[in-house]
C-alpha cells in the first residue's frame, strides 16, 4: 500500500519492506510467522490450551470505552475518524463534565463492566487537561471500577499524576509493526509511543497496548507488531486487537477486509506469545458476527469492550453481547484484576 498521509513532518521512520529484523528478546518475528502459518485447527488448540492454563474456563472481561473528548485532533493516523485533518463528520467538542461521566461510568457498571475507559483525542494532553483527566478518573474510581484512559503521547509527570488519582490502565497502542508505521501515521515516530509507555511502567501503571489488523499490511508486519507487543518486558497486561473499522473520509476507508481466520489467528498468536495478557477482542467486533467471535473466544480472546460505542465507531449492543455469551457459557468477570508477565 502506498501511503495517502500527509507526510510533510519529517519522521526517522523508513518505509515498509518485505522483510522485518528480527526484535531481540524472547519472540523472534521467525518463531511468530510461523506460529501465523500453523494449520488452523492445530493453532487453536495451542492457544487455547495455554489459555486454560492461565484463566478459568468461560470468563470473560467487560469492559467499557466513552468518548470524553471527541475529535479535532492534530494527529493524521490514518484509520482514525478524529483526526482534524480527514472529513468524516466527526465535530470536535469539549472534555465532559465530571457529572457526566460518573453517570455513564455507572451505567456501565449496572451493566456489568469492571473495567471503564476513557477516552481523549489530543495528540498530548497538556497539564490543565491532565488535572481535569485527573479528578474524572479519581470519580470513576469511587464507583468501585477499574479506571482506564488513553489520551495520546504522555509526559512521565503526567503519568505519576494520574497514577495518583487512581488510574490503573493507560491505553496507547502500538498500532503496527514499526517498519510500517510511516504509511499509517506520519506526525509522530514508533519511539514516541514506545516512550509514552516506558513513562506508564515508570509511574506503575498497568499497560493497554495492542494493534490494528487490516490497514494494508503484509503477514511479515503482523508478526512484526506481535514482537514489540511480546517482547515488551513485562508484556502489556492488557492487549486489545482491532479489526479496522473503514470510515469514509479517512486514508484507510479503502482498504480491503480482513480475512476472518487470518484475524483469529491474530487473536491466537497474541494468546500464546502473551500468555496472562487480557487479550481483548476490539472494534471490529460488530462486523464480525456471532461465528468469528465464537471462534475468537477459543482463540484465547477473554475481554471485549462492553457497550453500543467504541468512541465514535459503532459495536454490538449490550443485549446481543448478552445473548452471545449466554449461548458460547461465557460469564462476566466479577472482578478485573491486572495480570501480565
């Protein structure tokens, strides 16, 4: 794929090839395409033997994402419809009211969620939106939940002020593996995520980080995120994996599907390398079906995002989320507690 992005920032990134070094640590990109290219049936099994091995049998996490400052954002990722640049409809508005969000983080929670999520679409909060952040999460966290934000590239002050307003999860995905990243984003650099999450760690907050599947990729960089992602050390304790939702109006709309079973293999592969990880089947999920989320959850996927929105993008509602897990004996966890490597 060529890339559409505006590339007049300079970024220290090269351009995708079809061959991806080798990440040094405990997964080498080798060891994980071919655990890609395993026959299907005998992929599963793997993952969900090592599944078992590390949860109980049916449990599954809830958790949910609100959008609490939507759009106008200064960044071009290319599948994301916030970004100010692309026209896809979405207005930028102002962060949300305390009240607000205690009123949906309670919804979510008589719903069943453990975790809550929230959601920013700055490039870097600044310290006046970090306070604000800051007195949304210590509310959220009164109600008994796991508090959970991503509000894009984070200072390490920033970090250890969160922190000490309750934040258990800070979200910053790596998207891709890195040779690929400049066709995906070009106002910000793969160490700038890297860093951000090295300040999380820093501030002992538990990782989200996972990947996007379907933005034109070749196998090699699939296998190139699940590297990063498994050789993080420790692994994140949280690893979300998004189909991409095609947006009109952003660089990606085009892009051709994901292959069902190729992204089950996603979700098998993330299960293995990553063993006590949430593995946490992510937007894309409405597209999917009630078969391939099935399939899925025997992959090794144990926490879906619970609600009719991720952020401006649409997912399955709670009723048929209900139903699905009623038919596949999958319970809600009762409680969300940070696991990892």
């Amino acid at each position: 794929m060529t890339s559409t992005l505006n590339n007049s920032q300079s970024i220290t990134l090269h351009r995708p090839s079809k061959t991806v070094a080798s990440v040094p640590g405990r997964w080498s990109i080798e060891a994980i395409q071919a655990l890609l290219e395993m026959p299907f049936m005998d992929l599963l099994h793997q993952a969900q033997t090592v599944h078992r091995e590390h949860f109980p049998a049916g449990d599954i996490e809830l958790a949910t994402l609100l959008s609490v400052k939507t759009g106008g954002c200064p960044e071009n990722c290319g599948y994301c419809p916030q970004a100010a640049e692309f026209d896809t409809g979405v207005e930028a508005s102002k962060l949300m009211a305390v009240d607000e969000v205690v009123r949906a983080a309670q919804a979510a929670k008589d719903a069943g969620a453990t975790r809550f999520c929230m959601g920013a679409a700055w490039r870097a909060p600044k310290d006046r939106d970090v306070e604000k952040v800051a007195e949304l999460v210590a509310a959220v966290k009164g109600l008994g939940l796991q508090t959970c934000a991503t509000l894009g590239m984070l200072e390490p002050h920033h970090a250890t002020q969160l922190k000490a307003a309750g934040l258990d999860y800070y979200n910053h995905n790596l998207d891709t593996a890195p040779e690929y990243y400049a066709d995906v984003v070009s106002t910000r650099t793969y160490q700038d995520r890297l860093d951000t999450l090295a300040s999380v760690r820093s501030a002992g907050i538990s990782v989200c980080c996972g990947g996007i599947v379907g933005m034109g990729e070749a196998p090699v960089h699939r296998a190139g995120l699940i590297a990063q992602l498994a050789n993080l050390n420790p692994y994140p304790e949280s690893v979300p994996i998004n189909s991409l939702v095609r947006v009109p109006g952003t660089p990606l709309a085009d892009s051709d599907p994901v292959d069902p079973f190729d992204f089950v293999r996603m979700i098998a592969v993330a299960r293995i390398t990553m063993p006590k990880a949430r593995v946490r089947l992510s937007a894309g999920r409405q597209q999917m079906g009630d078969a391939v989320q099935a399939l899925c959850f025997l992959a090794g996927a144990n926490s879906i995002f619970y609600g009719d929105k991720l952020l401006v993008t649409g997912n399955p509602d709670v009723g048929a989320d209900i139903r699905l897990l009623s038919k596949l004996g999958l319970k809600a966890s009762k409680t969300s507690q940070p696991g990892g490597k």
